[in-house]
C-alpha cells in the first residue's frame, strides 16, 4: 500500500520544469519554433535557457570601435517572451573580435561544426573592460526593451562550462588554477557590467561542467572579494556514453549525487554558500546529446519509459536531498542532428515530432502542486513524491524501478490511499510504461518498420499524453507497477 498523508512538509519550487533550449540560434527557424510552440501550449516548460550569442551582435566599426546589432537577438528574445517563458541567459561566448585568438574554436557536435557553421571561441578577451561594455550594453538593452520589472525576474550568468573545454581550450586541462583565475576575471567584468544597467536582474555562475577544484577556486575568489553573486549554477550528469560502454558507471540517478552534487555540496558549505539559490542549469542521465545509439547503444532509454523513470526518481531524491534547488533544466542539446527517429538523441520529439516519453514525464510533472507532503510506501523500490494546494487538490508523482532501471523487477499491484477524505473528488490517473504513452514501444512491437504516413500518425497518437483512468475518489485506486513505469494521479474538484 502507497499512503499519502494530508501533513505539508513544506513548500517546494517546481523545479523540474526547465530546459536549456540548444542550439539557440533555431529559435529562429521552423523546426525549432515548432518544439517551443508545443512546450509553451503545453504548459510542459517554464524557463528557457539560451545563450546571448555575442558572436551575433557584437562586431569592430570601421573606426575600429565597438558596434552592436541586436536585430536576430531580439527576434529569438521576442519570440521567448511572446510564448510566455522566463529566461536564463548566458553571457557567452567571447565574440571574435575582441578575443586573444581566434584559433581556440570548438564545436562540441556529432558533425565536426555547431549549428549553422557557428563556432565557439574559448579564448580570453583581449581586455575584460571590453566584456564589461559587451555585458553592460547588452544588458542595457535588454532593460531598454522589455523593462526593467521583466529583467529583474530572469536569471544570468556568465559563460557556460569553463572548467571544460568551453574556455581556454588550449590550456591542460587539469591547470584548473589558470582557467579559474582568468574565469575569475571574466566573472567580475560581466558582474560589473550587468550591474551598471540593472539593479533587479538575478547574476551568477559558473555554469560548472564538474570540477569541484575549479568550484572551490570560484567560490573562494567570491568569499574573498565580495563580489555579488545570487545564486550558483552548476550541472550534473549521471554518467556518459563511454563509461557506459566501459561499464564503469551504468545508468543510475545515484550518480548525479555521488560524483557531482554530494561533492559540490561539500564545495558550498565550505564557503558558507550551503543555503544559497542552486540553479542545475543542465542536467541529463548521460552527458554528450550528440551521441546517440551508434556511439552507445544504452542511450535508447531516451526514446522509452526508463527516461521518464529516471526523471521521477531523481525528482524524488532532490526533494529529500534538503538542497535549495531552484531550477533543473534538462538539456535539449544535439537535436539538430537526427536523421531517424528514434535513434537516441537526448530531446523531446524524434524527427518526425513524434512525442517521446521524457516529454509527457515532464507534462505530468507541470501538474504538481507546491506543497509537498509526506507518502509513505514499504516497497524498495517505489519513490513517489506527493503534493497539494491549499483547496486540497492532491497530485502524486510516482515510480517504480530498480537502481539500474533493469527489467527484472517482478509486477505488483499496488492500492494508493489517501489520508484525507477524497470521496467528493474525482481520480485522473497518467501512466507511461511499456504499454502506454509510449511510441518507441508501439514502433519496437510492431518490428521497427520504416516509418510511412499511416504508421506516423499512430505513432503520434500514441505519443500524446492521454489519462489511462479517471474514477470517483470513494473508489479503490489500484496501480499496476510494472518496471519504469512512472505515474502520475491527481484528486481535483
């Protein structure tokens, strides 16, 4: 039996409905304003992470002064706010025109170039009181045009992974003390900046990829000099697809803690930051969205039901974990380069839009409630984690799976009560496992087919999330459990 108490622990963010939308720059093309169309009417995402892409607005005038173009910028800013999404914007990269070099570049993709040939410049500026004018105009700008009220409610930070290859690439990559020293720089300029033109708008960093060395080197730079920073992000990934491969770190959520949070949370409370603001501003069940099932043939789980499993109990262990987890956005990057469905890259809809279950696990989460409160279950391996609002309206998120989201658990049957009396309510119950909402399945059962029309629009069907049963809350709830599946029940007026 799954008991679920009417106690309220506390007030919970909803911090699991955030993505960081990659490449940034297809904001302004079909297919990509097809997915942020969807997830705004779905109600699916509420902040957007980008990048502020100065290698498009910034650029030398004759005169050799700096100039600024923020035509394309404000097309992709525009189309954002008109869909209703908040903002986390990273002040990246370092434009060409005032880096040290413009041999640094990278590009981080399954093809050898980012999307649209634009590469990123890791180098240094050649002066950081160039970067503080870049951030203060831009952010000027941003405040000239949507206002101050509306910036002051986003985040931003500044630039994104320079313990990784993002910044300095040129330098080892264990000279963490070189990259931090210099990111350091970086970080005060863009404070400086962004402070000159606005009061409100939230600043932080240092978008760490995962060296707690570097982490400690920041936050010590922080502590010494004072200099503002409102919250921290830093991103976490369970494993990736060589150590997969090598079988030296298999899928489980327990990695992100043992590896990366546990770690940087010892970083924090070094320095007095335990409580402050944490933003995840990237997070995936296995890092390199480039890679899909040809690099590793395990990252099929992100087109099936283990994904969405994986999500639900992460969500769990975070909302247990006693951290002050604002945002956890879930990284959309590498899907520009599909050319099948189905094929394990990590984003929401296959090439043919075809609504993958780590979708619909996000959509289920988008009708939670801000009052978490207590669920009890003797069952290992079942992790629900249950809310309501004031009117008493209940809804409880719940999975069952094995450490290693292995099959070989055995099906239960399982009754879900509720401590308070839910008879005048109505029951809506969401399941995705192996037989519902789940079009990898549908598309496996049937053999793997080459896809025609007839078989994309049962495909899509499938993919929309749909209740599986809707009964009187004076009736027996029931749940099979059947391994990675992820449910989610609501009791509403």
């Amino acid at each position: 039996m799954i008991r679920i108490e009417n106690k309220v622990i506390k007030k919970q963010p909803k911090f699991w409905n955030h993505a960081l939308f990659h490449p940034t720059d297809a904001i302004e093309d079909p297919w990509g304003k097809r997915i942020l169309d969807r997830m705004a009417a779905d109600g699916a995402i509420k902040t957007i992470r980008i990048y502020s892409m100065f290698e498009d607005i910034v650029y030398i005038g004759e005169d050799g002064e700096l100039c600024y173009d923020f035509r394309v910028s404000d097309l992709r800013l525009d189309y954002l706010l008109e869909k209703g999404y908040d903002l986390l914007i990273s002040y990246a990269s370092v434009p060409d025109c005032i880096a040290v070099s413009n041999n640094l570049k990278m590009s981080m993709s399954k093809g050898g170039s980012r999307y649209k040939g634009k590469m990123w410049n890791s180098a240094p500026p050649k002066d950081y009181g160039v970067w503080e004018e870049i951030c203060y105009q831009y952010t000027k700008h941003l405040v000239d045009r949507y206002g101050e009220e509306k910036v002051a409610s986003w985040h931003c930070h500044c630039h994104n992974e320079p313990d990784a290859g993002f910044w300095m690439r040129n330098v080892d990559a264990k000279d963490l003390l070189t990259k931090s020293t210099e990111y350091c720089k970086l970080y005060d300029a863009f404070v400086r900046g962004v402070r000159r033109a606005s009061a409100g708008i939230r600043v932080g960093g240092p978008a760490l990829s995962c060296e707690t060395e570097f982490l400690d080197y920041f936050l010590s730079h922080v502590k010494e000099t004072g200099v503002e920073m409102n919250y921290v992000a830093l991103h976490t990934y369970g494993t990736n697809p060589k150590m997969i491969n090598e079988g030296t770190r298999p899928l489980a959520t327990e990695n992100h803690f043992v590896y990366r949070i546990d770690p940087y949370r010892e970083v924090l409370s070094k320095y007095g930051f335990e409580d402050v603001e944490l933003i995840f501003d990237e997070w995936g069940a296995a890092s390199h969205g480039f890679h899909n099932i040809e690099e590793c043939p395990t990252l099929i789980f992100r087109e099936n039901e283990v994904y969405s499993a994986y999500f639900a109990k992460l969500i769990y262990q975070l909302t247990s974990s006693g951290l002050n987890v604002s945002k956890m956005m879930i990284c959309l990057s590498g899907q520009h380069e599909m050319v099948t469905d189905f094929s394990g890259f990590r984003n929401f809809f296959t090439l043919n839009f075809i609504t993958k279950p780590i979708y619909n696990a996000h959509l289920m989460t988008s009708k939670m409630e801000e009052l978490l409160v207590e669920s009890k279950t003797d069952r290992e391996n079942v992790f629900a984690v249950s809310t309501k609002n004031e009117a008493g309206e209940y809804s409880t998120l719940l999975t069952y799976c094995s450490k290693d989201f292995s099959e070989d658990l055995p099906e239960l049957c399982e009754e879900l009560v509720f401590a308070d009396d839910i008879s005048d309510k109505t029951v809506t119950v969401y399941c995705i496992d192996k037989s519902n909402n789940n079009p990898y399945r549908m598309w496996e059962r049937a053999g793997c087919p080459e896809m025609n029309e007839e078989l994309l629009v049962a495909l899509r069907e499938e993919g929309k999330l749909k209740p599986t049963s809707v009964q009187k809350g004076s009736e027996p709830l029931k749940l099979k459990l059947t391994p990675n599946c992820t449910y989610l029940i609501t009791v509403r007026k």
